[in-house]
C-alpha cells in the first residue's frame, strides 16, 4: 500500500476497483441516512477509497463532527417529551468495529492504529493484529506444540534435556520471560454481549486486564525452578555442554541433597505444566482463520479431532507411565530405554482411549489403577464425541452441515460483490445470529401450545406490553388484546438489524414486547452498547433522570413501543431509527391491512391513539419529516409555518375535532333512533357507543407514544 502512493502510476485494474467500491459505499449511505449534500458525499467517497487505518479513523471522526458528536458523545439540540423508560444520549451508532478499522490484511505499525477515535493511544501500545505480534503469534503456536510434548515426557519419565536441548529449551523459556512483558503492551478485544467488539487501548486497562486473566498462568509457569534446581545439584555447566555423549552429566557430578529438598524440588518442577494450559491461546489464534477454512471444513474438522486424540494419548501416556514399571512386562531381563518405555505407555493410553483395551498391560498398585479407571472414562467420552463429531461432520442433512455451506456462500457472494465493509459486517452479522436463534425458545415452546391456553400466557406476560402500545385517551377493549394474544408470532430482531429508518419504506407495523430500542431521528444519533461498564453505567443514570421535553436525540425505549403507527394512517415511510439495544428484541409485527382490520372490527376509536402516538414520534424526527408526515395523512392544521415545527397545542386541536366528530355522530345516531323508535334508554337519550375521556393535560395521553 505504502509503494502504491508513493508510485503516482497505478494499474488501471486497481483505481477502477477503488472507484466502484467507493460508488457502493456511497450509495449504501445515501439508503442509510436519506441523502446528504453532494460535497459531503465527494469527501466520504475519497476517504472510502482507500481503505487504511488512518483514512478510516479520519472517517470516524468526520461522520462524529457533522452529526454533532465526538469521540462518541452525542449532540444535543431540541427534541420532544419522552416516556419514563427513555434515555437520552449515548455513543454513536454506527462506530467502527474492529474489522471496519482493521483490515485482515492490514500490516501498518502498531502504533498508528488506532480503533475508537475518542481514545488516545499511547506510542508503547502494541497492536494484535501488528505484523511483528502476527508473526510472534506463529512462533508461539510452534513453542506451544514442541513444549506440549516435551514437558509431559520429562515431567512423566524423569527425563532432563542436556546439552543441545538444554540450550532450545532455555531459548523457550525466555521466549515466554519475553512474552509476560509483552502482554503488558498489548491491547485486546473487548466482546460485548455479541458480534460487537470494543478495542482497548488503554494502558492501564490493558494491565488490569492481564492481572485479571493470564498473568497468575504465566507468571508460575515461567519461574526459574529447574535453574535452581540444576544450580543446587551441581548440574548447571554440565547441562551447557554441547557433547555428543549420551550423558553429559555423570552421576559423580550430582551434589547430595536431602530428601525434603529434593521432594520440594520435584514438586515445584511440576509447575512446567501450567505451560499447556497456554494452548488455549493457540486455539484463539487458529480462530482468527477459521471462515477462511470453511470450504475445507471437513478435512478441517477431522485433522482437529486427529490432533485431539494425538495430544491426549500422549499425555495419558506420560502420567501411566510416570507411575507403571513397564519393566514387570519385559521378560527378557534387560532394563528398558526412556523411548522403549514411552512407546509401550503409548501403546496402553491408544487402546485405552479409543476402548479396544487388550488386557496384557494391567495395573497393580493403587496409583496405576486409580489413573486407569480415570482414563478409562475419559475413553468412554472421548470415543463417543468422535464418533458424533465424525458423522455430524459427514453427513450433509447435518445441522452444522447446512450451517457452513450457508457460510461459505455467503462468503462466495461477498467475493463476488463489492460492498463497503459496514454493510458486509452486518451481513456476516446476521446469518451467525441466524444459527444462534435456530434454537429452541420460550417463542417456540408457546407456539406449540393450544390457542386457548397460548392467549392466556401471552396476556399474563405481553399483556401490559400490548396495552402500552395501544392505549390513549381511548382504552383498548378487552376482545382488542384477547385478539392480539391469540394471533400474536414474535419476530427477533438482532443488533444488526432495523426496525424502522427514516424516510425508507415501511411496510408493517411492529408492537416491541422483549428488549429496549434505541429510537433517534438518525441512525448516526442512535445509543449504542458498547459493552463497557461505563457506558452502561452512563445510560442507567440517564434512565433514572430522563431528558426534559425539548432536547433531542437518541432515546432507549422499552417493551411497549409502537413502530410504524404511520401505516395506519397512510404514510407509509418510516419517521425515526429504531434499533435493537440489547441482544435480542422481540416484536409482534402487522401488516397495515391487518391491523386496521382488527382495531375497525373490534374497537375503531383505537385509531385516534395511534394517530397521538404517530405525532409524538413526529415531534423527535426531523422538520423536513414532520411536514411531510402530517401534509401526507392530511393534518396540515397541526404545522405552523411560523415555527415551522409541529404546534404545541396540537393535542387540543385533535381533542377539538373529535368531540366534534362525537358530537356528530350522536346527533345522527339519535335521529335515526327516533325515527325508529328504538334505540333509547330510560332517560330517551340515544344508546350510543363510548366516546373519548377527557385529557389531563393539554399534552394529552399515557402509552403508545415512543417508549410508552
């Protein structure tokens, strides 16, 4: 990348990619947000053109400066009132996550790469994905397998390295004496509670961090005890000699140690094999590289279970024989070598993992038969998850079968496609949640109860949801939420999906009933979690003392909140953001023909709460929206060209219409009625259906609004 700027003479092949990715990323913004002018759209197309750290990070923080917030604290301008359970501010939505910054095949230095434009990092922070950690990474992987099977061996058959393998092993010691200090320096992903990462950068967090995880591991792994054991002994020249004697030590040169010293000598030598419990690293690493294998997944995914027998019939193999004579099954009379020794306990752990067992090795004391009843059960599992991983792998109607061919060609179409890397994020994003919810839930264990019994529990626990979502100053009936009980089929809606945008196409209506969404007039001014405690912390204090009226954007609803309520009265484009906040959200969700059916046949003065909650949504969005909202559903009256903005008595001029409107329908009603001559009651007023209670307060409603 460094030799194509400094070359002003680039392939033609090369700037025509650039350009066509650049046209997508714009394009996919102009659907996001709306438009925005052209000059705007210029720069970001010429800083999505070259996708590098530094013109990313610089994207980051031009997108904070025009939605009004940087660093990821949010603006703040004048908004409309919200409901108890809202939450005003937050991060911006729509932050780099650690592959939108860094790229797989970013190799830039360290300490230029920066993740979240609000921290700043120090020049000694190492990055993970930097080419010298990259290639520490690879070496570690190599020390780890050479150290998983020579610390067993010598720790079970009691034998030390000397001469050329003291020297490697000493160069293996103090690859992890420097690893320990580089742990300190290097930062880490954060995971939130899904796909969403958070990159720390931070120094002191980065210690905290390793203090919390590894450090106890590494540090008693790496202590000197076989040093000093050797120094006590009197074996350290000796162990230094490169000799092509088979035993460079002899045994004159053993200094005579008393039998506690040398028992507390044998029993911190043990603490070498907290170096295996290190491969739990390796396998992280080999993680970073397993979308790229999905094509080879089965010859993957046997190779793993190869490696996992390999590894536990060696280790099986040095505990049996660290306390079995082997030498009891010799019958020529010969003392057998540490190789001759190793390769019949080897023998023994094969046939004991993999349940064949021939009998001619049997143990006698206690110890032997204590470790082969152990290995003996960790056969038993150990053979049955092969044989299921074998044929879950083989078979092609498999769950996970199906799993990785959806994967690989999703992977296959977004080779194929040029699309900017946000939107290939949410893509990835969503079929990986798409498994996660292939499981069973409380949605499905309701569905498979019969209706009757299915409304009364989703009454008893959606019941207040559906009642906040509908209700005004107009009740919901009883038959209204007995109705939406019965029919209701939750949807999930993950993190990277959308409920509502702005100015994009609606085509159903939604009733939230599980989870908070984050509702704002922009998808960039939406609250984001980003996993941290802080953050966390700064939206529950802001949920505690919400916003005044006036002061907009973003808002964190709970369950209750009605989505599109606009479908019903003909608009049929979203007003605001509605995101999911947490993991998962559930929502019922409605067809405009649908849902006008049901509130016209059971309960049609509905439709006035869902016109309030359509207006209250208004006053948060934008003033370019709320003229043409209210010009669209025919309720120009409630805009003051003066303001321009939604009048403030604009509940009063509803009421005012409606009471008319009742008092219209009366009248008729009971002229009908005395033409009849039926129709009456005892005082001869005409028996009419309920009409509308009287507001409070000129603000006019309890639910239905955002948040409810």
């Amino acid at each position: 990348r460094r030799r194509r700027r400094l070359n002003p003479r680039r392939s033609t092949s090369h700037a025509r990619e650039r350009r066509e990715a650049a046209a997508a990323a714009m394009s996919f913004k102009n659907r996001a947000e709306g438009g925005d002018n052209y000059a705007s759209l210029r720069k970001e197309e010429r800083m999505l053109g070259d996708f590098s750290v530094k013109n990313l990070a610089k994207f980051t923080r031009s997108r904070s400066k025009d939605t009004g917030s940087e660093g990821g604290t949010p603006r703040t301008g004048a908004t409309s009132e919200f409901d108890m359970d809202s939450v005003s501010g937050g991060r911006k939505r729509g932050g780099n996550t650690h592959d939108d910054v860094y790229s797989d095949d970013d190799s830039g230095g360290g300490d230029s790469q920066v993740a979240d434009a609000d921290e700043n990092v120090s020049v000694f922070v190492l990055h993970p994905n930097n080419r010298f950690r990259q290639v520490w990474d690879i070496v570690q992987v190599i020390i780890l397998a050479y150290v998983s099977f020579t610390v067993p061996y010598r720790v079970g058959f009691a034998e030390p390295a000397y001469g050329i393998w003291y020297v490697l092993e000493f160069f293996v010691d103090l690859y992890f004496w420097i690893d320990l200090v580089l742990n300190f320096v290097t930062a880490y992903w954060e995971a939130g509670d899904d796909d969403d990462f958070h990159y720390v950068t931070d120094l002191r967090r980065i210690r905290v961090n390793y203090f919390k995880t590894w450090f106890i591991v590494d540090f008693f792994a790496i202590l000197p005890v076989e040093y000093i054991a050797r120094d006590l002994q009197g074996l350290t020249n000796c162990s230094w000699q490169l000799t092509p004697y088979p035993d460079p030590c002899p045994p004159e040169a053993f200094k005579v140690l008393s039998p506690a010293v040398k028992r507390q000598l044998d029993a911190l030598r043990l603490l070498r094999c907290l170096k295996l419990l290190r491969i739990a690293k390796a396998v992280r690493i080999f993680e970073r590289y397993q979308e790229m294998l999905l094509q080879y997944h089965s010859t993957v995914t046997m190779m793993k279970l190869l490696v996992i027998l390999m590894m536990l019939s060696h280790w099986m193999a040095c505990l049996y024989g660290s306390v079995y004579n082997f030498e009891r099954e010799d019958h020529a009379g010969k003392e057998m070598l540490h190789w001759e020794l190793y390769v019949a306990a080897l023998f023994w752990a094969v046939q004991t993992l993999t349940t064949v067992g021939y009998g001619n090795v049997v143990p006698q004391t206690v110890s032997e038969r204590l470790i082969a009843c152990m290995v003996m059960l960790l056969g038993g599992f150990m053979f049955s998850f092969i044989i299921s991983r074998v044929s879950s792998c083989m078979s092609a109607d498999s769950a996970e079968a199906r799993e990785v061919e959806q994967m690989v060609s999703v992977r296959k179409m977004i080779e194929e496609k040029p699309m900017p890397r946000p939107l290939v994020l949410r893509v990835k994003s969503y079929y990986r949640n798409l498994a996660t919810n292939a499981k069973i839930t409380n949605r499905d264990v309701l569905m498979g109860l019969p209706e009757a019994i299915r409304a009364d529990v989703n009454f008893f626990i959606y019941g207040r949801c559906i009642v906040e979502a509908i209700s005004g100053d107009v009740l919901p009936a009883e038959i209204v939420i007995e109705v939406v009980c019965r029919s209701m089929s939750p949807e999930v809606f993950t993190r990277d999906m959308r409920l509502a945008m702005p100015n994009e196409f609606a085509d159903r209506i939604a009733i939230t009933i599980e989870g908070h969404v984050s509702v704002a007039p922009t998808d960039a001014l939406t609250i984001v979690d980003d996993g941290t405690r802080e953050t966390r912390m700064e939206h529950a204090a802001l949920a505690k003392n919400p916003p005044p009226a006036g002061v907009k954007g973003g808002r964190l609803c709970g369950p209750g909140l009605l989505v599109n309520p606009g479908l019903l009265l003909g608009f049929n484009r979203g007003t605001l953001a509605v995101v999911p906040y947490d993991k998962m959200v559930e929502a019922i969700m409605y067809t405009p023909n649908d849902f006008t059916d049901m509130l016209f046949t059971h309960q049609k003065e509905l439709k006035r709460n869902v016109t309030d909650t359509f207006v209250r949504q208004l006053l948060l969005s934008k003033t370019s929206m709320q003229r043409m909202a209210l010009g669209t559903i025919g309720k120009s009256e409630l805009w003051s060209d003066k303001g321009r903005c939604i009048k403030q008595e604009w509940h009063n001029i509803l009421q005012a219409d409606r009471l008319a409107e009742d008092e219209e329908e009366n009248r008729k009603a009971k002229e009908m009625a005395l033409r009849s001559g039926e129709g009456l009651d005892d005082d001869g007023e005409a028996i009419t259906a309920p009409g509308l209670f009287k507001a409070d307060n000129a603000g006019g409603g309890a639910g239905g609004g955002a948040g409810g």
